[in-house]
C-alpha cells in the first residue's frame, strides 16, 4: 500500500510573532480562504496514498488531531527533527504492512498546481517500488534562495524524465547559491520525496543506526517513545540518509511550490495588491510598496513612506524586520529566549 507521511512536528519559528511553540505555523489559516497549511499537505497526501499519517510534536497532538480527524496523528515526547519522525512512522507502517511505500510531505509548504504535484508523486512512488530508489522533487530555482537545500543533478544518466540525483547541498551561503542558480544543474530540493519503508529503514541502519533500532523498538512496543526518543541524535533526514545515500532520484516539477519558511514567501500564498503589498487583516498602506503586513482581527496596522518591509502583529507582539532579512526573524526568537521571555514564543 502506499501511505502518506506528513511531517507536522515543527515550530516555525521564522514565523513568529504569528507561529508559536503551541500553535505553529502548520495550524494557522494562512490562505486567504481560511485553509491552514497542514490541512493542504493531508489534501495532497491522501491524492495519492491509501492513508495518511501525521508525525507531530505530542504538545500539539491534539490540536493537529482535531484539524485533519482523517489522519493517524503520532506524537513524538520530544523533537529529533526529521530523521526519527520518518524512522518512527516508517517502521510503524512496516510492521502493518511489510511491503509499505511512503510519500513524505513537509506540512507547511505552499503548491498552485495540486493536480501536477499529484502526477509526479506517483511517478517517483512508481519508480521507487519498482526500481528501490528515493525518488525526490526537484523546483526549479527562480532566485538565490539560502534558505532551501539544492539538489545537484547529473543529467547525462537521465532516464524517463528521472534525473539520478548527485549530491545534496543544505542551505547554501548567497554567493554560492547564485552560482548554483546560474548554472543550472541544480534544483531546489523541495523536502518530498518517495521511498519504500524497507529501504529508509535500512538507510537508517547504515547511517544511524541508533535511531534506526530505537524506532523499530519502539513500534514493535519494546522501549516507550518517552524513554528512547531523549537518547536520539538530533538530526534531519537530509543530513541523515540523503547526502550519504546512493541510488537518490529527483523528477523536476513545476507547480507553483514554495516553502512557507518565512513572512517573505507569504506573496506566493496570499498574492499583492496593487503596489505590491501583501496584506492579511486590516491594514491602511499609505505610499508604502512591497510589504507584508499582517495583523489580528481587532487592530489595525497602518503604514507611511515605507517599502519591503514585514510588519506583523499577532497576540502580544508585534514584528519589524526588512523583506530581504525575513530568515533572520530565528535570531529574533533566540533573543527572547536568552532574556528569558519565553513566554512570548
């Protein structure tokens, strides 16, 4: 059977004052028509997959439970990021199923075309059932973004319109991301991908082989979740498996994805006005271009005389930072932490 993966355990902290610790920026109705971004990646999900299963943080278990009742929702005791959340749930789904395939989506990415992401994942789920390779997506780079991982393609081995994947890159500096961009033999490495269970358990054998047996125990109910999981490496399933991986795949794809991982890429969700602003709540922009302003129901946010700037204001705080140092709002978060306000994350 083939079963969807959605990874929903993240903070989204490039994201506040809006995404906090107890309702991240995969539960908030950031789409204009009210859609959060975990209910579109379980939409896309179950578009290709006989079920759904959601790896989340277990302090938003229940919240996640209550957006998407369709899914099976696992909560993890505590962050290990990527790598033990796609061990766990693939050695879950294998003791059900051994001959389980998986697509793994991010939950808090943005994509225009949900038909065309549809037909290529089950091209990469097809050529990872039938060839035992990871099959990933592949974006093609519009700018210098330092925020993504590259994937660095050798198409001389290509093969109905797979490209043998040679290595990856993880969020390279500007200056090297332009180059990749000029190049073009690189992607962006969209954070989806294919694979059978058997082969990520056993990349995690090869890899991480803690984490790869602290999993299985833990779903064959061996060890609890809450005992093992503080023993795991804290580490992502790129950095894992991927950059060690052989036999790694990518199919490019072309259907209007961005990640969610800043206010900077909320134009490509919510669109700009006129002048370029892309607003949510009630906001006044007076001669001002080339913001994103956001603010709660009941304030309203106006501005003069400014451009590329984000302003937002949710609950109580309120954030002010330059469009093109939106990445940068992590810093922010580690300040507040450091003068013990943690109350406001």
């Amino acid at each position: 059977m083939r079963h969807a993966v959605i990874l929903g355990g993240g903070s989204g902290t490039r994201l506040w004052p809006a995404s906090r610790q107890a309702r991240p920026k995969q539960l908030l109705p950031l789409a204009p028509d009210g859609t959060t971004l975990l209910g579109a990646a379980v939409r896309r999900g179950a578009s290709v997959a006989d079920d759904v299963l959601i790896v989340t943080a277990e302090v938003q278990r229940e919240a996640t439970a209550a957006l998407a009742p369709e899914a099976h929702v696992v909560g993890e005791p505590v962050g290990r990021n990527t790598a033990a959340a796609l061990g766990l749930a693939a050695a879950m789904l294998e003791i059900a199923d051994p001959n389980a395939s998986l697509v793994v989506l991010p939950a808090d990415q943005f994509v225009a075309d949900e038909a065309g992401l549809s037909a290529i994942l089950s091209r990469a789920l097809t050529a990872a059932e039938q060839h035992d390779v990871i099959g990933t997506i592949g974006i093609q780079p519009t700018r210098a973004e330092t925020g993504f991982g590259y994937l660095e393609l050798d198409p001389e081995k290509a093969f109905d319109g797979v490209i043998p994947v040679k290595r990856f890159v993880e969020k390279p500096d500007r200056a090297t991301a332009e180059l990749y961009l000029a190049s073009g033999r690189f992607l962006w490495n969209a954070g989806i991908f294919c694979v059978t269970a058997k082969r990520l358990l056993a990349e995690l054998d090869a890899h991480l082989p803690a984490t790869g047996k602290a999993v299985r125990d833990i779903a064959a109910g061996r060890v609890a979740a809450a005992v093992a999981y503080p023993t795991l490496q804290p580490i992502s399933i790129d950095h894992a498996v991927m950059e060690h991986a052989e036999r790694v795949v990518t199919i490019p794809a072309s259907v209007g994805w961005d990640d969610l991982g800043s206010w900077a890429a909320l134009p490509a969700l919510r669109g700009t006005d006129a002048t370029g602003n892309t607003v949510a709540g009630t906001v006044v922009a007076v001669e001002s271009s080339g913001n994103v302003l956001v603010t709660d129901d009941d304030t309203v946010l106006a501005t003069y005389g400014v451009s590329d700037l984000v302003v937002v204001k949710s609950g109580n705080a309120i954030l002010v930072i330059r469009k093109d140092q939106a990445q940068e709002v992590r810093k922010v978060v580690d300040a507040l932490s450091a003068k013990g306000l943690a109350r406001y994350l």
